[in-house]
C-alpha cells in the first residue's frame, strides 16, 4: 500500500507540473505498462484536460514580465509595438478563459494512434452526407489545430454553408508530432518526408482507400512531400503556399543580385515579397534553422517571448495591413499560443525548421517537379508571396486548378473559412471518385 501510495504522489506531482494528461479508460495503477503492436496502432479516443497548476503558473508568469525598453520607431520595424503585445498579454492574464476553448475542443471527435513510435493526435470528422471525399489537411507554424476549426463545419456539412452534398469531406486534421498534443520526437529525422508517410499510414488506419491532402505553410511542404511520394489512394493535393520559386530567382535572391531580366510584373511583385522575407522578414526561420534549441530555452520560460514571437509573424502574414487584431481576434491568437506553452512545445515545434533547412519555396530544393499527381493551388493576397500563375505550372506539370482569390492571408483557413472551404470544393471536384 505504501508503494502504491507513493507511486500516486509521483503521478500527481509530474501532472501538476505538466501541462495536460490523457483520460484514458484504465484506472492508475491498472494501466499496462507494455503495449502491445496492435495495441500501440490503435485507434484510442482522446480528451484534453489541462491541470488548473498548469494555468495559474502561466498567469503567475505574465504578471512577473519584466517588459523591455519601448520602440524607437513608429512603425513595426523594429517589431511587435510594447503598447500592442501589453494589451494583448493584460487580456491573457486576466479575462482569457483556456477551460472554455478546452470544452470546445473535447466537444470534438478527437483520437490518438502511435504511428512509428509516436502518438499522433487528431480530430476526426466525418461528414452525414453519402462518398463524402476524405480529406487531411496540415497546420503549419506558428499555427495548430486551431487555425482549421472554423473550416470544419463548410468542409462536412456543406449543405449548411451555401455548398451541395456532393461537395462533402470527411475531415482530418492532425498535430504534426512536436505540436500540440502529438508526441514529441526523442531524436532527429522527422521532417517532411517522414510525416507525409505518417499520414499515409494514418488515413489508411482511418480506413480510407482514397482520399486528398491539403495544407499551408509547413502543410504545404508535407502535401508536397506525398505527392512526390505518391501513395496508393492519394489522388490529388492542394496548397495555398506552393514551391514555384524558378532556381534562377532563388539564385538572385539567395546572392542578393537585381532581379532577373524578362520577368512580368506578377513575377515582379513576387521577387519583390520574397525579398522583403530574404532581407528582413526571415530572421525567425534563421534562428530555428539553426538554433532551435537555444531559441527554445527563452521561448519556454516566458510566456511574454512565446507570444511575441507569434504576434511578430500574426501582424506581417494575415491579410491585416500590420495589425492582425482585423483578422483574428485576441481569443484566436492566444488559443493558439496558450497550445504551444501548456504542452511546451515552443522548442519541439521549431526543431522541424532544423530537420528541413531547405528553401520551401524553391522548385528545385523541393523537386516539385517530381510531382505526377494532381495539384491544386489557390493564392491568397496576404500570403508571404503570391505565387505567379507561370512559375505555378512550371513547378507542377500536373496543374489541375489554380484561382487567385481577393481576401485572406497565410493562415487563409484561419482568416476566411467560407472562402478556403469553397476553394476545397473546386479545387478537388475533378477528382472525386
């Protein structure tokens, strides 16, 4: 009994500390302590349930920011404003409620499978309507789950949001693993590639003999990573951030030379974004490229850093004009960065960064052209760059659809759900089965 005892203290001391546990069906102490392969596979329903320690540790932490010197400028180019990033922080401490955002997230149909030894998360929905078309779609950073919520309701219930039944998915949405509630990788190789494969295995653990991949952001190299991949049942993907970038503008860019003669002025203003990123906006990728870990240290400890740091790249990439509060509300925001501190995941996640030190955006680093299966692009007017129709169907000879859309930034899901789920219906209506 002692033992027992002792061991139950462990057990609440190491909850109390972290930031959430799994309800599983077992009791403590029953729970088998070897799983079995099939086992591991299986498909285990998920409920989130984040400790009131974890939350009052968060708030503690905001009311002890020691708050740095404010800007010298007027403008945000030193940065996220001290009076914007305050108010958005007095919010987080004080009125933000996470218990309220973790109902609506256990309102959900959410599971658990170990996928190459480790748990994935994901929120499973499945549409009413008949051959509704599977769907996984993939988050990117500084973004999550949370960025596809608003998107689930247009995706399987079309009918309720202007759309027809045929026009229905079967939704999955995945934490990719560092992220979220999916495990973290314990060591190196989990890039892309690898994930892309993960999915394969996770949709045909689902069941789903064909289906269709979608993302933005790091989705966007995920989904192109399984078309060159290929699987057996994958019949198409979408992307709103594609790889389109010719080597000969990547070359510029990378060595700071003029623009390349000849090109349009839609390739023009793209040069242009991309090497406003280059020079001034990509300073966040450099750190986590290269030095995940150190930039984690910081990002972990102070709730405060973890928020700028996600505030910097909300202002710049929603369609906003600078000032993200237009296209997300607090609420949003802080959902999403409350994610990444209660399951500490600010370090895990930027480790994808150091495992694929590639240009994303660059056809020849990202062999898009390897790509045989269909792809659909649509382009949202505040996304980093917008991709010129030309380089789109030089970068994937199998082009299928490609619209340019007037609203709606990088996280387009996240800022204009109608508008992206409308986009999902045309984008895949030519290959549903």
């Amino acid at each position: 009994m002692e033992t027992i005892q002792k061991n139950k203290r462990s057990f609440l001391n190491a909850i109390a500390t972290g930031a959430f546990i799994l309800i599983a069906s077992t009791s403590f102490g029953q729970q088998k302590q070897v799983q079995t392969a099939k086992e591991a596979e299986a498909i285990r329903p998920y409920h989130i349930s984040v400790n009131q320690e974890a939350i009052t540790d968060l708030k503690n932490r905001i009311n002890a920011t020691r708050w740095p010197a404010q800007e010298t400028v007027t403008d945000q180019s030193q940065g996220v404003k001290l009076t914007q990033i305050q108010g958005i922080v007095k919010y987080w401490g004080t009125d933000y409620d996470w218990h309220k955002t973790e109902m609506k997230l256990n309102a959900l149909p959410q599971f658990i499978t170990k996928i190459d030894g480790l748990d994935i998360q994901f929120i499973h929905v499945k549409s009413k309507h008949k051959n509704a078309l599977p769907i996984i779609i993939t988050h990117g950073w500084p973004g999550s789950f949370f960025e596809l919520l608003k998107v689930i309701g247009p995706l399987t219930d079309p009918t309720a949001y202007g759309g027809k039944a045929e026009d229905a998915f079967d939704l999955v949405i995945p934490s990719m693993p560092g992220y979220g509630f999916s495990e973290k990788p314990k060591g190196t190789g989990w890039g892309p590639e690898k994930i892309g494969t993960a999915w394969d295995v996770l949709m045909k653990r689902l069941g789903y003999k064909h289906y269709v991949s979608q993302g933005g952001d790091w989705g966007s190299v995920i989904a192109d990573a399984m078309a060159r991949q290929a699987p057996e049942g994958l019949l198409g993907i979408h992307v709103n951030m594609p790889a389109t970038v010719p080597a000969d503008v990547a070359k510029s860019l990378k060595d700071g030379d003029p623009l390349p003669a000849g090109l349009s002025v839609k390739e023009k203003a793209a040069f242009v974004s991309l090497n406003k990123l280059y020079t001034k906006g990509g300073g966040y990728a450099g750190m986590m490229v290269t030095r995940p870990q150190t930039l984690g240290y910081g990002l972990t400890d102070s709730p405060v850093g973890l928020a700028s740091f996600f505030l910097d790249k909300f202002n710049e990439w929603t369609y906003s004009g600078g000032d993200a509060e237009k296209s997300l509300t607090k609420d949003e925001m802080l959902d999403d960065i409350s994610l990444y501190w209660l399951t500490n995941t600010a370090n895990s996640s930027a480790n994808l960064y150091w495992e694929n030190n590639n240009n994303n955006f660059n056809v020849v680093e990202q062999k898009t052209n390897e790509i045989k299966i269909p792809v659909a692009v649509t382009v949202f007017p505040g996304e980093i760059y917008q991709a010129p129709k030309s380089w789109t169907e030089k970068a994937y000879k199998n082009l299928i659809y490609f619209n340019e859309v007037n609203k709606g930034g990088h996280f387009a899901s996240w800022e204009e759900p109608q508008l992206f789920a409308e986009e999902m219906r045309a984008a895949f209506k030519s290959v549903r089965k």
